[in-house]
C-alpha cells in the first residue's frame, strides 16, 4: 500500500470518526432535549393534577356550603311555618274568645233588660190589682167616686200600654244594637283575619 492509499485511509478514518462524533453529540443532543421534554411533561403532569385536587377540593366545599345552606334554607322553612301555624292558632284562640265575651255581654243585657221588664210587669200588675181592690172598695159609696174610679183605672191603663209599647221599642232597639254590635265585630274580624292570616294560593 502506498502513501496515497494510506492517506486516503486516514481521511476517510478522520472522516467516519468525525461523522461518529457528530452521531453522538446529536443522540446526546436528542437525548438532553428528551429528557427536557420529560421533565417538562411531568412538572405539566404534576401542575395539572394539582389544579385537578384544587377544582376538586373546592368542587367538595361548594358542595358542602350549598348543603349546608340548603338546610339553613330549610330550617327557616320549618321555623317560618311553624310561626305561622302558632300565629293562626292564636288568632283562632282570640276569635273564640271574642265571640264567647260578646255572646256573654249580650246574654247579660238581655237578662237584665227581661228581669227590668218582668219587674215593671209586677209593679204594674201590683197597681191594678191595688187599684181594682180600691174600686171595688169605692163603688160601694157613690156612682161618682165609681166613674171616677173608672177614669182612673182607664187612665192607669193607658199609662200601661204606653209603658208596655216603651218596652217593647226598647227591646227591639237592644235586638238592633245587639245585632249591629255583632255584625261589626265580624266584619273586624274578617278584616284582622285577611291581614293577619296567610293568604290561600288561588
């Protein structure tokens, strides 16, 4: 082998070394740029499951306060009602003993009003016997003392009927006042009753 042939040989030795180096700086090159690409796979990896347990996490107290406002909600719900329910009770309670005092009051006038007009009966009655007895008395004296008693006793009876007709006005206008009473006590009551009192859906 001459020196041409053996400086060929040493150039295309140099040469594959050099295409050896290149070869291995690249695959070292490829194998640096992998590795980063790994690392910054796994930090995104890492990143996403983080914001994954932080969505998750704050999925769960989300949940937790709408669960926890729902019974709030709930309970308000519950109280509401039931304040409502006790507030119509008593009302109810209230009605009742409004009616019960009024039908007491009117009870009480119409007593005292039958016990004022059978003792004026009685007194009345007492006086014409009174005066029947004394006419009986008279006519045995003289026929002017019996016209007299008479006039008398024809007087007495109309001052009875004016007085029976007096009683019964008066009875008819303690009816109307009695009646007038209760029909504004109920039209105050439905009146208290559409304030007071929820209001049914239609």
């Amino acid at each position: 082998m001459n020196d041409e042939e053996k400086h060929f040989l040493k150039q295309i030795q140099k040469q594959n070394e050099d295409a050896h180096v290149e070869t291995r700086r690249q695959i070292q090159a490829t194998a640096a740029e992998l590795e980063r690409t790994q690392k910054q796979n796994q930090e995104a990896h890492a990143e996403t499951r983080r914001q994954i347990q932080a969505t998750t996490a704050e999925l769960e107290r989300t949940q937790k306060q709408n669960q926890e406002a729902h019974a709030e909600t709930r309970r308000q719900i519950q109280a509401t009602t039931a304040e409502l329910e006790r507030t119509q009770k008593q009302n109810q309670e209230a009605h009742a003993e409004t009616r019960r005092q009024f039908a007491e009051f009117a009870q009480g006038i119409q007593q005292h009003f039958d016990a004022r007009t059978e003792s004026i009966e009685q007194r009345f009655d007492k006086v014409s016997r009174d005066m029947r007895r004394h006419f009986d008395v008279v006519t045995e004296a003289t026929r002017g003392e019996i016209q007299l008693l008479a006039e008398s006793l024809a007087h007495v009876d109309q001052k009875v009927d004016a007085n029976n007709a007096k009683i019964d006005r008066l009875r008819d206008d303690t009816d109307a006042m009695i009646k007038l009473a209760f029909g504004n006590l109920d039209r105050r009551l439905r009146v208290v009753e559409d304030i007071v009192l929820p209001q049914k859906p239609s």
